[in-house]
C-alpha cells in the first residue's frame, strides 16, 4: 500500500493520527535547515515538514527533493504553529510530521514551473501529461467526466440507450472535409472517419430502438479556424415518434441535470424561443447573445418615402432599414468609428452610418436629409437620448441584419470593457476575448431555420443543417413549387451566452421526399444510389417518424468550465495546424506500410 489518506483529507480532528501519504513535491522551501514540502496529489496538497532536531537522517534525505519528485512519506498529523496556518488551504491546519520518507522517482528539469500560468502554448502542448497536472486543468477534466456522467444518467433514466456507431464508416455528406482511411484489403477503396453519426442513428430509428444517444467522436478535416478541433466529442441524439417539443424537453432536462451535477448550477427551464427570422431580425445573429439589451429597430416603414436616396434605393431594391442604439456611445474616438465601419464592410455593407447625440444636437451629415416625421419616428422607436450613437444599415434583409448584429457584438464588447476599465479593472486585450455582461446562463431555442442556402460559390442550393432535415409541413406547398428561398425548416439550435452549443432537426422518414431533397440538392440519381442507397432502401422498410440533436461536447464543458478555449477542456487536444506536438502527429510511415496499402506518394513538386 502506498497511502491511506489523500493530500486533500486532513484537518484538526486528526492531530495525533498516523498517516501515509503519496504524490508529487508540489514545492519545497527551505527555512534554515527545516524543509517545508507541499505534497500534492490529485486531491489537493499537504503540508511536510522536515525539522532536522527531529529527524536530522531524513531531513537530510529530504534536502535533495526537488518539484515534481514522486515521495511516500508516513508520520504523525500535527497542528501547525499558531499564527502559520493557512487559511486558503482546506488542510492548512496541519501539518506532517515525517518519520519515513520513500522517494519513488525523480523528476528530471520541468519544462516549465507548475504552480505558474506558462505563456508559451506549444511548450504545454508538448509536455501535455506535465500541463494537465496543473490543477486547473485537473479540475477541468473532471467537469467534463461530471457532464458525461450527468449526460448518461439523465438520459438512461429517460430510456434513452448508448449505442456505439462505427468509426470506420462512409462519407457522410454533414459540409465538412472527410479524414480518409485507406483499406488494406480492398485496395483503391477508403473508409470515411464519421463528421457525425447521422445517418448511422437514423438507421437506428428504422431499427427500432427509438431512443439512442452516443457520446461519439466525430472528425472533420477543416483549416482550423478559431477554435475548432480536427476531432471533437458530441452528446448525439436521436428518438422515433417525436415532435421537436419531445426534444426541447428531453434536452432542457439533460442541460438542467449536467448544470447541476458539474458546477451545482439551476438553470431555468423551459428556455425561451425565437424563429431564425425573430433572432436575426432582433439581434442580428442566428446565435443571439441577449444578455445585451441592444435590440435592432426595423425603421423601413418609416423611411420608405424618404429624401435620403441611400435608404430609399435599399427599401425600393425590396431591402430593409434598420438601426442600432449605441447607449453612451456618442464619444467614440474616430479610430473606435474606423472600426466599426470596418466591421460593417467585412459583413457586406458599403458604409457605416451614424449619428451621435451631444449636446443636445444631432451630429451626422446624414441628419439633414431627414424629414421632421423622420426624425420623429427615430426618436420615438429609437428612444434617443443625450450620449446615444445611432449606426445604420441599410441593405438587404440578411446583410443589414448581419452588419447590426456585428456592431452590436463589438459595441457591447467595448462598453463592458468601459465598464471594467472604470472599475479599475484592465480588461482584456481588445477583439481577443468576449465580454461577461453578466454571469447569467441565458439558454435560449432558435427555430424555423431556412431548410437550404443558395451557394454562390457553387452555383447550387445546400442544406443548411444537412439533407436528411424535413421542412416544416406548413412550407410543403413552397417545396414542391421549388420555392427553394423561402422554406422553413424542422431545425432548432439551442444557443447559451452567443453560442451555439447543440442543433437537430426532425427528419425525413418519406423515401420519395427524401429523393426530391437529393433531387433539389442537385445529387444525380446514380451518387444517390451509390452513396445513401442503404438510407433510401431502409426508409423503404418501415422507417417511423423521428428526430434528434446533437450537442458540442468540448464547447459545452469549455462554457460550464469558465474557460476561453476547448483546447483547456480536451485532455489531449491538436494545435492549430492539426498536430499533435506531444506525440508529433501527424508523422511519416514506414514505406513499407504505404506499399501494403497500395498508396505512392506524389512527388513533391521543386
Ligand atoms: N448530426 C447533426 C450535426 O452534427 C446534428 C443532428 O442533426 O442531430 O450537426
């Protein structure tokens, strides 16, 4: 036996005890000859102390620990000195007094102190077994088991069964690059590692299992942008004969149980809802972050006659007028109103428009080409007063909305950042990190998603969500009239704090409607056959009505974690060219291992 009690157990009702503990030397100080050690393990730390008038043999012995050496150490739980108790430490209290001490292993030079916060990325990504022994991050892979954990309890005591689907599988077409396998066996031919289980848990609903759920592994293949993880974990789901309230409930209740069992948190359920059209015509996102008050006012009716040609050609071109109202914003410095502006014309806008209240006056070159009703109506809807900054879009619906909704983002991140400068806080760097208005978990559904978007790029309609999600019965009439623009979808989003963190969507069970779907997707009827013939003839087979969601594990635990990246909540993540710097993955292959899988390489080009 190595230890009988952990480094995080100890308090004074054990003074007098005989214990052995085990862990790492967290630090070591020593004070004239005596060596105070701060054992730790995963629990919390100990204090040893070494008094050479004690123990002159082993103090001796524990001169030459360094951090991170490996101990056992037994002795006698004493009281620390009065007036050196630490009160921010649960066992400061007490302290060993040693009278064995087995040192296990040593630990060669750290590739960086573990008690401090290291700067230097790729550093803790190369030592990743030394970094997740930092206590932070100790604590988060613990709250992401506490949310697995409270993921499958909650949803077994729903009936709810956890089936494994291959990784091994066949392209799934969910917009992502695949990773390809190559097949040893079958030369030329490859396995696809799954972007999702989507079409394997719909096969399951035609299997009859009716409640499945997987925390599974999905891969894509993208240029990380962000923060985003070649591999990462959903909590997937999927249920036969349900309504998408079957799974807003399912999933409030499984959100509300991993909030309470990771971080004792009551989250308060239902969430609200809001169609894409109410969410992006408010906030100016399909992703609102509604702990800021700033709402988009739709001013079209207003301006539809108006002598200022910008927003009347925009309403005649079939366009909106919209506006924002920036509180405290008419001080802006020119280079905040460069930006902005900058903002604006990266979203597709020609400008950026605005007008600030001082003074009681109305600064802007734009004012005088309002009519007095005009300005009325701003006034009124607006409801502007001294300090407000007022910006503009005027353009189609999707682009006037989407430019807003960026302003609004950046003018609450620059206000929180007032607010936290005048608290003598120094906020973060600007543009970096996103603001916390308020601590508020607010969780909200966006539904009513467009069924497909137009790609330029590819001169073709997409699904937006993906092609298995029925459109909403109501728009059947715009589907089959090839009103490709204007159908609703079956989907939802659940989106907490501007995040979305889990979307589904009813799906198709109809084998001809799902082969008009791949019909106006523009997938000719030999790739329909050759990559979803298993999926068409299974539907063919009895398939019930049914639907799911699937949820971003990493960015749900980062959110519940209080992190900033997911990279702090996977324990082995890749950095952001896909590589493992531990392991030095990606790596080179034993050529031989490329001539039984039939691979050459290309030559690379001089
Ligand atoms: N498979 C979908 C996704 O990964 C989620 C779903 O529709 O259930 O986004």
């Amino acid at each position: 036996m190595y230890r009988d009690t952990d480094c995080n157990s100890l308090r004074k009702i054990d003074i007098g005890k005989q214990v052995t503990l085990a862990g790492w030397v967290h630090v070591t100080r020593d004070h004239g000859g005596v060596i105070f050690i701060d054992l730790r393990d995963r629990e919390g730390l100990t204090q040893v102390v070494f008094r050479p008038e004690e123990n002159a043999e082993l103090a001796r012995e524990a001169h030459s620990l360094r951090s991170e050496d490996v101990i056992e150490v037994s002795g006698r739980v004493a009281a620390r000195l009065p007036g050196t108790e630490n009160a921010n430490l649960a066992t400061g209290d007490i302290e060993i007094i040693p009278s064995r001490l087995r040192i296990l292993n040593r630990a060669d030079t750290l590739p960086f102190p573990i008690d401090a916060e290291p700067q230097n990325e790729d550093l803790r990504m190369t030592h990743r077994y030394f970094d997740l022994r930092r206590p932070r991050l100790a604590r988060n892979l613990r709250v992401r088991h506490r949310v697995t954990k409270a993921t499958r309890d909650y949803l077994d005591g729903q009936g709810y069964i956890e089936v494994e689907t291959p990784v091994l599988s066949k392209s799934t077409p969910e917009g992502a690059r695949d990773f390809l396998v190559p097949s040893r066996i079958m030369p030329g031919k490859f396995y696809a590692l799954p972007q999702a289980p989507q079409q394997y848990k719909q096969l399951l609903m035609v299997a009859g299992v009716e409640k499945y759920f997987q925390i599974a592994k999905c891969f894509r293949d993208e240029d990380l942008r962000a923060d985003r993880q070649p591999e990462f974990t959903q909590i997937d789901i999927e249920a036969s004969f349900v309504t998408p309230d079957d799974i807003f409930s399912v999933t409030e209740g499984m959100l509300a149980a991993i909030f309470k069992a990771a971080r004792n948190i009551e989250i308060k359920t239902p969430f609200d809802r809001l169609t894409y059209r109410e969410a992006v015509g408010r906030f100016g996102s399909d992703k609102p972050d509604r702990r800021f008050r700033i709402e988009l006012v739709d001013l079209s009716d207003d301006f539809r006659a108006s002598g200022f040609k910008v927003f009347r050609s925009a309403i005649d071109a079939g366009g909106v007028v919209k506006a924002i109202n920036a509180k405290g914003f008419a001080g802006i410095t020119i280079g905040q109103a460069d930006e902005l502006t900058e903002i604006a014309k990266l979203y597709g806008a020609k400008g950026l428009a605005f007008i600030k209240i001082e003074n009681g006056e109305w600064k802007s070159p734009i004012v005088k080409f309002f009519s007095e009703a005009e300005k009325t109506a701003l006034q009124s809807k607006l409801r502007i007063e001294e300090g407000d900054c007022i910006f503009f879009g005027a353009d189609k619906w999707e682009v006037a909305c989407e430019v807003l909704g960026r302003i609004r983002l950046r003018v609450a991140e620059i206000q929180s950042l007032h607010r936290k400068a005048a608290k003598g806080q120094s906020g973060p760097p600007v543009g970096r990190t996103r603001p916390v208005a308020s601590s508020d978990w607010d969780f909200l559904w966006v539904t009513d998603f467009p069924l497909f978007e137009w790609s330029p790029e590819e001169n073709k309609w997409n699904a937006m969500h993906h092609p298995f999600t029925r459109p909403k019965v109501e728009d059947m009439p715009l589907f089959e009239a090839k009103k490709f623009s204007e159908i609703r979808a079956e989907a939802y989003d659940v989106v907490l704090n501007g995040v979305e963190i889990g979307g589904g969507s009813m799906r198709i069970y109809e084998p001809e409607l799902q082969e008009k779907m791949f019909e106006a997707l523009g997938i000719s009827p030999e790739d329909r056959q050759s990559q979803f013939g298993h999926l068409l003839r299974a539907l063919r087979l009895g398939a019930p009505p049914h639907g799911g969601i699937a949820f971003g594990l990493d960015r749900l635990v980062m959110l519940i974690a209080g992190e900033q990246s997911i990279r702090e909540v996977i324990a082995f993540p890749k950095n952001n060219r896909s590589m493992d710097l531990m392991s030095s993955s990606p790596a080179n292959v034993d050529p031989r291992q490329l001539r039984d899988l039939g691979i050459k390489l290309a030559e690379e080009k001089k």
